[in-house]
C-alpha cells in the first residue's frame, strides 16, 4: 500500500478527515497538495507549509469556482509534475426539514458543496491523470445515502448523486487504468459531532483515522481490481 513519491491532492484539507487522510499518506512519502478554502486554516492545522521540506503544497481555493480549481490544478502540476491520487474530502450535512418544507438555500448548500465540488476537481483533474497513464480517485459519499431517510432528504440526494458519480466515472475510466470509488461512511468521530450529540456514544462511531486507512486501500496498487465500489465505513454503528 506503499505511496511513495506519489502526489495526492486532498480536498478538504484543513478538516479532521483532511488532517487523517494527509496524515496518513505523508507516513508513507507522498507529495501532498492540500487544498482548503482559506490558507489560514491550513496553517492552522498543518504548520509551516516548508516544515517538511518540498513534499507539501497549500492551495487556497473556492471548489465552487471552476477556475479556481483550474489554478490549482496548475500550480500543483508544476509543483511536482503530475497528480496520482485524488481525494475529494470536501462535504456539508444539514437535516431536520421534511422534503416538502426544505428551503432553495439548503438544497443549493448540500448539492454544491458534496457534488459540484467533485464535479469541478473531476474536471481538472483527470485530464492530467489520462495524460500520465493513470491514477485513483475516492469521493466521500455516506452510508445514510443507501436509501432516503426522514428529514435527511436533501443531504442523502446530495450525497446518492455522489455515489452515481462515482460508478459513472469508474465506468468510464477503468479502461484508462484510473479507479475511481467511494467510501460511505457512518458518523465520524469529531469533536463537532460530540458536541453536538453529547449523549451518544463514540466508540460506536468512525475514527477519521479509521477512515483515512480505508481511503489509502482505495488509492494503493493494492485496490487495483476495485472500481466503482461504494464501500461502506460503519464502524460500530
């Protein structure tokens, strides 16, 4: 599962599945290219951006504006020279509203920040993966979008459209030797989400470093074979 002088661009960076993700291919050599909509957040949680020598990149970037992901891209191409792995991190959750009385402005959060954003990566991504002969992408669905869930209608369509994505690339690209899948996972264990549910019970959640291993699998020649899985991360949930 070995990564080594490989690029990964991990969206999302600045967040704790970001920092388990990055965390994990760093352990294994990889240049890291870490993108997140404010610098300060990646400075925040990474540290100098030259501390570890050439191996990593700060981007700052909105994923909702195409030609900034397009820059990006760039500035990552001539930075290390190709791109290998693609981690689209980026996510949003809301719930409580019934279908029917849900807002344009929920609907326009929960489409554009879990779909649109792999949308716009996808786009300037994989043509520099063609180029290079391959590469791995894993998107981030969820386990909830298995099926609609009461007053998660709009969050499990967002994330169901992220699914659809992903088998549809696999189904596109798997004879250009890029595998592209998706973890679904249940609740992951952050302070946010134990904060917020101060009654349940952690253990029974996803560890972001859990995750992150699952994610790695995905993007190693190890995961070869497996293209267009939506593989579900549970835990004890």
């Amino acid at each position: 599962m070995d990564t080594q002088h490989r690029t990964v661009v991990v969206t999302g960076a600045a967040g704790n599945l970001g920092r388990a993700v990055a965390s994990a291919f760093a352990a294994q050599g990889a240049n890291l290219v870490l993108i997140d909509l404010k610098r300060e957040a990646l400075a925040a949680a990474y540290g100098d951006e030259n501390s570890e020598g050439k191996q990593r990149l700060f981007l700052a970037t909105n994923l909702l504006e195409q030609e900034e992901v397009n820059q990006a891209v760039t500035a990552a191409m001539q930075r290390f020279g190709r791109i290998d792995v693609l981690c689209n991190l980026t996510g949003g959750f809301r719930m409580g509203d019934a279908v029917h009385e849900s807002s344009d402005q929920n609907w326009d959060f929960l489409f554009n920040i879990n779909s649109r954003t792999l949308l716009h990566t996808s786009r300037a991504i994989v043509p520099c993966m063609l180029a290079a002969g391959g590469g791995k992408i894993i998107n981030v669905g969820a386990f909830a979008a298995q099926k609609g869930q009461a007053q998660m209608g709009l969050y499990t369509a967002a994330k169901s459209v992220v699914i659809r994505l992903t088998e549809s690339m696999a189904a596109e690209l798997r004879t250009k030797n890029i595998n592209v899948n998706c973890v679904l996972p249940t609740i992951i264990d952050t302070p946010e989400n134990r904060a917020a549910m101060p009654n349940a019970n952690p253990a029974n959640w996803v560890a972001p470093e859990a995750l992150a291993d699952v994610v790695v699998f995905l993007a190693s020649d190890a995961a070869r074979a497996v293209h267009g899985a939506a593989l579900p991360v549970a835990g004890l949930s």
